[in-house]
C-alpha cells in the first residue's frame, strides 16, 4: 500500500479556466540528425521543415514536439491548447494574475499569447483542437485461445508505433512554486505529488492522470516525454526493438504507482528519456479527483528494476 501522507482533495470546481492539453514541447539539441534518428528509431513519425524536426504519430497530423539544432540539448518552450471561448478569459486571467505577455521568440509563426513561469520557461496558450485523449485509452490484452500459439516469431514482432503523447515530466528548481504556478494560471488539477519533490498534474477537461509532471531540481529541464502504446507487450518490444538499434540503456520494465501505467523508459543521446506507457489512470472531465501527498518511494514504482543511478539527474544544468 502507497503511505498517503494526506489527501490534499479537489480544487476543481465547473466552470474553472483551463488549458486542454499540452499541445506542443519544444528543446534544442546539438546534432538534429541523431535526434531524427533516435525518436524515429522510437517509432515516432518525424519529418524536417525549415531546419526543424516535427515528431509526429503515426495517422495523426499533430506534431507534438519540435526539435531544433542549439549549442546543448535545453527546454525551449511548452505550448498548452485552450477552447477558442476561453482565448479572451485567459487573457484577462493573466492580467488579474500580473503575468506579462510577450512576443513570441524569434522566427516562430504565432498568434498565441506567449508568457513566463515563474522561473523562466516560455509558455504559449494558443486556441487549437484538444490532443489530450476525452477517454481512457483502450489497453489490448494480446491473450490467443486455448490451442493458439499466441506469441509471434521474434522476428515477425513488428515495430512499435506509439498512438499518441501522454505526458512530459520536467526538471524544475521549486515544484512547491511549479504547482502553484501551473494550478493557479494555467488552470491545471494536481492529481498526486511527493511532497515538494514530485507532482503530478492533469488537465481539467478530461486528461491522464498526468499531461505534466515537475521533479526536483536546481533548474528546468526535460526528464522524459512519454508515448502511449496499447499494451504491456508493446511496451516490452519496443524497449527490445530499442536496444537492438543500440539504444539499449533505460530504465524498465517496471509499473508506477501513481499514474499506474507500465513503463519502459529509454535513454536519448543527451541524457533524458523517451518513455513507453500504457494503461495509465484516466481523470475525466469535471471529476473531483482526490489528489494525495504520498511517500516518495512508495509510490514510485510498484515492481521493476532499480533505476539506473542518474536517472534523477538534470543534464540540462550548465
Ligand atoms: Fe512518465
């Protein structure tokens, strides 16, 4: 059992201000070829416009992430999606709040409203369609019928293509004042934190248990970005697929406590990790979801192997 250190509860009520989903992340790292081939590598669905790498999913035309080339691999900016009836609400939102708008950075296309949190990261709310999933994703239980071999050849195991992005856990020098922040302005719930060491958000209009999360640090930075696959299987033959295209170091397979899901996290080129998770907790719409205060390593990991050492480490702090 998971030591609840306390129920923080709901502070939702209908009708709260809130982005939808997280729309968009974008880092810079130094060599965009190898980023290309890793996330392709990852099963993403990658394509380059205008020195930029779009990551993608397969059957979907969202790009999710983009990747430019910089002098180190560094968090450039998140963008949350909000409801074309929310754009005028949460400009005055940011006002009564003293959050100042700025332009948006140099070179990009846009017509969001572009802000800072409280330690510097640029943050965009711009009208699009919701990414997030409206409903629990379906888990696939790959069982066969008495009499039916139910595994494949390893060779005719096939590829691992995500479907969608669940969640993106960030590096953040004070996760007190990220919640805060990140509640406060942007509308989001908090689902379920570790003290002032992890917390874990949610959106308010129907997201997994987590679309954000924000660890302990001594600056921001991207830990992992996490991919959604259909069952406990693909989640284990990608990891596989991974390390025989020689991105073999991680962490997995293993289930968390809170969020649930089970996870395979890989090691990218500059340190963080790409993440394979299915059947994570779903927090509908409107719900008054009872958010806890747990201890930390009881709720990290309910089985699975030790994590690797650094696994906690900011590569991203200069
Ligand atoms: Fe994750």
């Amino acid at each position: 059992m998971t030591a609840n250190r306390g129920i923080i509860g709901p502070d939702f009520t209908s009708g709260t201000l809130g982005v939808h989903s997280l729309d968009t992340f974008s880092f810079s790292v130094p060599d965009l070829a190898k980023a290309n081939e890793f996330h392709k590598s990852f099963g993403l669905v990658t394509r380059v416009r205008d020195n930029t790498l779009e990551l993608l999913t397969e059957g979907s035309d969202h790009v999710w992430g983009t990747v430019t080339e910089g002098s180190r691999k560094a968090l450039s900016y998140l963008s949350f999606g909000i409801y074309e009836e929310d754009l005028e609400r949460f400009k005055l939102h940011l006002k009564s709040n003293n959050i100042r708008q700025i332009d948006p950075p140099p070179g990009l296309e846009s017509n969001g409203i572009w802000v800072r949190d409280f330690e510097g990261t640029l943050v965009e709310l711009k009208v699009g369609a919701k990414s997030s999933p409206d409903e629990k994703s379906h888990g696939l239980m790959m069982s066969s019928a008495p009499g039916v071999a139910g595994a494949p050849k390893r060779s005719a195991g096939g590829i691992v293509m995500p479907t969608r992005m669940s969640h993106i856990l960030l590096f953040t020098s004070d996760v007190d004042q990220a919640v805060n922040f990140y509640t406060r302005v942007f509308g989001l719930g908090l689902s379920d934190r570790a003290g002032s060491d992890i917390a874990f958000l949610h959106g308010r209009h129907g997201s997994d248990h987590h679309m954000i999360a924000f660890v302990k640090s001594t600056a921001p930075g991207i830990h992992h970005t996490s991919w959604d696959v259909p069952s406990i299987h693909q989640v284990g033959l990608g990891a596989m697929s991974m390390a025989d295209k020689g991105y073999a170091e991680g962490w997995g397979l293993g289930r968390h406590v809170l969020g649930s899901n089970y996870f395979h996290y890989i090691r990218d080129p500059w340190g963080s990790y790409a993440e394979y998770s299915c059947d994570m907790d779903y927090i509908p719409r409107d719900m008054q979801w009872n958010a806890g205060d747990h201890d930390g390593e009881d709720a990290f990991y309910i089985w699975g192997p030790q994590p690797p050492a650094d696994f906690g480490v900011n590569h991203e702090v200069v």
